[in-house]
C-alpha cells in the first residue's frame, strides 16, 4: 500500500491526537517544518510529524445508493437476497456493493416498495 502524503486541503485523521480529524492548511517544506491541520469547525491548529506517519487518509462519506442493472439473487444456501447497488459518495466517487436482504428485510422492503409505488400513482400529475 502507497503511504498516505497529504496535500494542502486534504482530511486526515491524526492517529497521535486520537484519531482527531483536520484540514492540512501548510505542508512540510520551504514554509513549514511539519504538517499543520486545523480542525473542521475551526479552532486551534496543531502540528503532525514531516514524515506523516500519524498522519491517515480521511474516506469521504457515502451519499446513497442507486441500483445497477445487474439481476438481484436469491441464495438458497444463505437463505438470502443479494442485491447489486452502487454506492455513492460525497467526493464524486462511486463503487459497486452488494446490499444484501435476510427474508425480513426483503418482506419489509417490498411493503415499502408497495408504499412508494401507491403513493406516486396517486400524485397529482401522475402518469402512472
């Protein structure tokens, strides 16, 4: 795995203050001897280690999911559904992901389905 280098802008979650979470607003260099963060809201900077060791990655947060066009299955096996989605996330990105459904969840979700689906034939201005 690629080590993680902040750039000035980026998340990162210091692993020497607990996982805190801040903005990098100057990177080591002609400026700065050390990383600088800032956290989120504001308030007081700290500073992180050159070499960025304590330094990790921040995910972006998923959005929603959508449905692919991949076929959902049933596994007799796992007694189960396996519905194929799309995950989005705030950044832009997405990745393909499996929700998968137990026979509750699949009773529940076809009673919501049923619901959404009855609400929009009764909309004003539906075509359905």
């Amino acid at each position: 795995m690629a080590p993680f280098i902040p750039q000035l802008g980026d998340l990162a979650a210091d692993t020497a203050q607990g996982g805190r979470v801040g903005v990098v607003v100057a990177v080591p260099g002609a400026e700065a001897a050390t990383y600088h963060l800032r956290p989120l809201g504001g308030g007081v900077e700290w500073s992180a280690p050159a070499d960025g060791t304590t330094l990790r990655p921040v995910p972006a947060k998923a959005t929603h999911a959508t449905l692919t066009d991949h076929d959902a299955i049933w596994d007799h096996r796992a007694e189960q559904g396996a519905l194929p989605i799309l995950v989005h996330y705030e950044d832009g990105g997405t990745n393909e992901a499996t929700l998968i459904l137990t026979p509750n969840a699949l009773e529940s979700l076809h009673a919501q389905v049923g619901r959404i689906l009855t609400e929009r034939a009764q909309a004003p201005g539906s075509l359905s």
